[in-house]
C-alpha cells in the first residue's frame, strides 16, 4: 500500500535546528519531494532526493535512506518566516503510471 | 515569467451544481496536475495532462474531470457537488514530464452549501 507518515505539529525557537522527519512506504519509489506551505498560500518546492544522502540548500537540507524508507528535512538557523506546513510526497511509478503521493504535512510553529 | 494562475480564487456553490476550475500553467510547461486539499486528507492527487492528454488518473469518482487546450490551460470540472467537495483546489505545472519539479497555482477555493 502507499503509506507517508510525518508529524503533525513541532515546535521551535527562533536560530534553533529542527529535524522534521517523514517515513513512507510505497512500491516503485522513484524520488522524494519536500515542499513548504504558508497558511493560505500554495506549497512551493524545498528540495528533492532521489539517491541517498544529503543535498543542502542554504539554511534546508534533506536527508534520504531508500532501504529505510526514511528522510528528514533539516532547518537551519530558524527564522519566523520558516513557520509553516512542510510536505512530504513521494513519486512512484515509471512512465505514464507515475504519481505523487502526499503525506499529511508537518505545521512548524518557530516562536521568539 | 508569470506564475502559474487559478481562476476563481473563490466560489460557492450549492449541492448538485456543477463547476468548472481554470488553470493556466507557467509559459513553456506542457504538463498541468490537479489536486484537492482538505484538512484531513491533505493533498490528494486528481489528474494530469500533458499535451492534452490525461497521463495519469487519482481514485475520485467520475463527477471530477478535466481536460488540457493546446495552449496548455486546463479545467476541471466537478458535477453534481457534494458538500464532500468543499476543499482547496490546486493546480500545478512543470516542464515537459520529468516532473522533478512542479509549481503550484495560488488554488481555488471551493465550498459547497
């Protein structure tokens, strides 16, 4: 079955480090996606993983392990503006049978 | 280079209407997904089109549909509404269908009384 799991909510402080984690179970993985999303805003994309490792953007940096079923999207140097709903989908599939599957998000909450 | 634009931002409607959603994707991206958003299901796929055809399909009933133009915009169309149907819905492009990344449009919000 599909499967995404992620928390609902966190909490953070402003210039703190926040790990949001997100575990998925699919058949045919075929790359991971985090995605930011502002209260009454459309999601824009983060970041994509398709190998294992770490790519790092700036402050964002994510984090896949394909035998675990495992990422993470790692912020750093929290600013308020980071609070928000952070996506977590993931392509499976090749070809014409490709899809993206969403997990539930996670709501940030960064306080002063 | 405009973003991706939804019309309209905001519709009531009433159960057993029926509604049609306009998308037109960024200038250059061919294939356009849709998708509805509620609080408790999050985002879940519809459809997508590229170059005018549906590529690939999600698990909603028949009464949603869509359809893309040869300039690329698309619609989608919900008859016979439920009050199920109230959601957000959301309408992304991206380059030919690689899809490695897609960029959602501002999305319409829909109730239905």
């Amino acid at each position: 079955g599909q499967n995404i799991d992620q928390p609902t909510e966190m909490t953070a402080t402003e210039g703190a480090i926040v790990q949001i984690n997100c575990t998925y179970q699919t058949s045919g993985f075929n790359g991971l996606f985090w995605y930011q999303q502002h209260a009454g805003e459309a999601p824009t994309f983060l970041s994509y993983n398709v190998l294992d490792g770490l790519e790092e953007k700036g402050r964002f940096s994510s984090f896949l392990s394909r035998s675990k079923g495992y990422s993470y999207l790692l912020l750093k140097e929290l600013q308020m503006k980071d609070s928000a709903s952070y996506l977590c989908a993931v392509r499976e599939g090749a070809g014409n049978n490709r899809k993206l599957i969403w997990g539930l998000g996670t709501s940030l909450a960064v306080n002063p | 280079k405009a973003g991706v634009t939804q019309t309209p931002r905001y519709l009531i409607k009433t159960r057993g209407q029926q509604v049609t959603l306009s998308c037109s994707p960024i200038s250059g991206h061919r294939s356009v997904s849709w998708y509805q958003q509620t609080p408790g299901q999050g985002l879940q796929f519809l459809f997508e089109y590229f170059s005018e055809t549906q590529r690939n399909k999600g698990n909603f009933p028949g009464r949603f549909s869509g359809r893309q133009f040869s300039n690329s915009r698309s619609e989608m169309n919900v008859s016979t509404l439920e009050l199920g149907d109230s959601a957000l819905y959301l309408c992304a492009s991206s380059l030919e269908a690689a899809r490695l990344e897609q960029y959602f449009g501002p999305g319409t919000r829909l109730t239905v009384t």
